[in-house]
C-alpha cells in the first residue's frame, strides 16, 4: 500500500498531537510492509506568520497532489480581533473546500474504562456509540451574503442549503446507519427555519432508498438534551454544518474529554483528517495535550483513505488497551496525579508499545 500524506499540523497543540499521529501510522507502515510517505506544510496561525495567508498556495498544492491530509488544529488568542476572512480558522475552511469532502464524521464512542471520567453517570453513558454526520461544506459557514456593516452596526450570515448538498450527505449517513445499527437521527430547527424544512423533507425523500433504516427527526435543541439523558438512543446523527459543530464537542462530554475524539472527512477529491478539537491555547506547548483524539483519526486514516481495516481496529484496540490499562493524560486524570499520569508523548508511546505487540502478535498466528 502506497500513500502520500500531508501534515499540516497548524497552531497550539496541534503539532504535539499530531506528532503522536504520525508516529502510529509510521509503524502501521513498517511493521505492514506499506510505503507511506509524509509531507509537511504551514497551515493557520502559523501560516499567516511566515506567509502572511492562513492558507499559503504551496500548502494548498501539496494537499491537492496528496492521497490524504491530516491537521492538528489551526486558532490562537493573538488573532481573535482579525475578521473571519482573515483569521488561522479561514485557512482551514478554504481548505475544506478546495479539498471537497462534504461528510465530517464523528465517532462518538465511551470507551468503558473511562466511564468514571465523564460527568454523567456511568449507567447513563456504558455502551453509547454514536456517530456523527456532519455536513461540512454549506450551512452558514459559507452562505452568502455574509457581512458586518460597522456603519449600520449590523451583521449578518446565510444559513443556505440545496436539495443537492443534503441528498449526497445524507446518502453517507444512511449507508453508514445501514452498516450499523440501523438508525438515523436527523437533526434540524424545521420549526423556524426554511432552510431547515428542506432539509428534513430531502432527509425523508432519501429515506426510501433505504427502508431497513429507521429514519427519526429531532429538533436541535431538544437533540442537545437527548445527547446527554439518553445517548445510548443514538446510533447515526444527521445534521448540518453549525449544529454538528456544536453536538460534537458536546458529545465530548459521553467519552469524558474533547480531547479524545476524531474526524474524518469523506466524499470529496481527497479525504481530511482532524480530530474535533482546538489549538488548545490554554494548554499548548506544555505537553499536557491528549494526543487519543488525534491517534484515533489515524486510525480513520488507514480505515478510509488506506483501506487497512484491521491495522484501524489494532489502533483503535491499542487505545482502549492502554485506557484500560489505567493510563489517562491530565484532561482524563481530572486533578489527580501519580504515576499513571501521563504527558503527550508517553501517553504516544504506550499507544505504540500495545500496537506494535498486538500487529507482531497477528503477523505471528498469520505466520503459522
Ligand atoms: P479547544 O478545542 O481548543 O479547547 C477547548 C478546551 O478543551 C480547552 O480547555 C482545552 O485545553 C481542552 N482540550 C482541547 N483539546 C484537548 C486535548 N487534545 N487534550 C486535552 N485537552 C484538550 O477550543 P477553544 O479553546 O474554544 O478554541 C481554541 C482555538 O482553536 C480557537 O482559535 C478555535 O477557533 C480553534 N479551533 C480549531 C479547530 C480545528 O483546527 N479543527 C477546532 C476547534 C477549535
Ligand atoms: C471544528 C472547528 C472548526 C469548525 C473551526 C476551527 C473552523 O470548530 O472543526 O469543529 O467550526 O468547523
Ligand atoms: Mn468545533
């Protein structure tokens, strides 16, 4: 298997875990006898320091020549004042769209040893595993009109959908549903909004081409507290761009850090990789991140870009190993320290350790 990756691990903690990243698809590579090659480029804040544009064109070349990108996280405080168009955060939405993939998918999973980390009770979260489907092309984050008119103190965003962008993303959720549990939950705000009656009318037209689905509508506000009373309900999650960019993070809560969850994106020229969350500016530079997050989106990686499905399980398996092992970095540890407690890169090698016994352990019953 031959692939040529593009890192572009942007601000914050992104470079920390997207490192760890790296190093688990490098020995997926080795041990598998795969040729995965890795390019990096500037994205982001950083970007915008050494080139001035958050997305420089030789960023945006070397992604389009790639089989696949994987990000860290773009965003820092010393931006903030800057308008949208000119922040870290517009690199990574232009690259979304050069790279065309409109179907961001969200694994969700509670994992059992950490059950105890979440907020809510362990009987509420044990065995919830939802995924996820969020539209990540259109919506209002690239409606038009969209402007801030200082003169006449008013702004204004487009929520703005085609029966065509809904159709093609709810396609890939309802295929994933079917591979699943067979249910889909779409989620929209179609009691106020028009743009919102179209897209629970596509979901539903799209439907019946998929009877053994059970197809449900929930509304976003009332979605956000079904989420946490009873996420075990869910198995697939429909929505557009701004509710699932909000459900997500909130569906940190169920796996017990923001920290631990991944991304894929998928439908477009060239799949990108990300794990849900930010730069971290509160925590960057310091070791502290939890690189969980960014590891699992490399095992989505090799599932969806490489098509190694069982090297993705072995890393997925390599993380629930060292969770159960009793390994936690400090967002896990929740204020308690010791000798489990570990900082990125340790956290990075154990996750390495348990992959590279358990591929040896394969290639060895394989052997026989
Ligand atoms: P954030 O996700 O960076 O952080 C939220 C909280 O979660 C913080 O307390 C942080 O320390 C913690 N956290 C996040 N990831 C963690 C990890 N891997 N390990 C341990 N703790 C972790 O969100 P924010 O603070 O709202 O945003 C910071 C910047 O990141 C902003 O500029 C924002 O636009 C940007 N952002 C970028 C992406 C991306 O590049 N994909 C995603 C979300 C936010
Ligand atoms: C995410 C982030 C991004 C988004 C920002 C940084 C543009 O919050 O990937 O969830 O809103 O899509
Ligand atoms: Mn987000």
């Amino acid at each position: 298997m031959k692939l040529q990756i593009l890192v572009v691990a942007g601000d914050g903690i992104g470079p920390e875990v997207t490192g760890e990243a790296v190093k688990v698809l490098q020995t997926v590579a080795e041990l598998g006898g795969h040729d995965f090659t890795f390019r990096e480029a500037p994205i982001g804040g950083v970007a915008i320091k050494a080139h001035g544009t958050p997305l420089p064109t030789a960023t945006l070349d070397l992604a389009l020549e790639s089989d696949a990108v994987l990000l860290g996280a773009v965003g820092g405080n010393e931006f903030n004042s800057l308008t949208p168009d000119r922040r870290p955060e517009a690199g990574l939405l232009q690259l979304r769209q050069a790279l065309g993939g409109f179907a961001n998918l969200r694994p969700a999973f509670a994992f059992s040893a950490l059950t105890q980390n979440s907020p809510l009770r362990p009987e509420v979260i044990d065995g919830a595993d939802i995924l996820f489907v969020r539209e990540l092309l259109g919506g209002l984050y690239f409606g038009e009109p969209r402007a801030w008119d200082r003169e006449a103190n008013s702004a204004w965003n487009t929520m703005r959908y085609t029966s065509d962008e809904v159709t093609r993303v709810a396609r890939i959720a309802f295929q994933l549903a079917a591979s699943r549990r067979k249910k889909l939950t779409s989620v929209d705000k179609a009691n106020v909004l028009e743009v919102s009656q179209l897209w629970r009318a596509t979901v539903t037209e799209v439907a019946k081409e998929f009877p053994e689905v059970t197809l449900e509508h929930q509304y976003v506000d009332a979605c956000a507290m079904h989420l946490m009373n009873t996420p075990r309900n869910f198995d697939v999650v429909l929505t557009e761009n701004l509710f699932g960019d909000i459900l997500s993070d909130e569906s940190a809560v169920i796996t017990g850090s923001l920290g631990m969850l991944p991304s894929a994106t998928i439908g477009g020229k060239i799949n990108l990789y990300e794990p849900v969350h930010g730069s971290a500016p509160d925590i960057a530079g310091k070791s502290l991140a939890n690189p969980l997050g960014a590891i699992l989106t490399a095992a989505m990686l090799l599932r969806h870009s490489a098509n190694l499905e069982q090297d993705a399980q072995a890393v997925e398996a390599a993380v629930k190993t060292v969770l159960t092992e009793g390994y936690r970095t400090p967002d896990l540890a929740r204020g308690q320290s010791g000798p489990n407690v570990l900082n990125t890169q340790t956290m990075g090698r154990h996750v390495l350790r348990t992959l590279t016994e358990s591929i040896d352990r394969n290639q060895a019953l394989h052997a026989v």
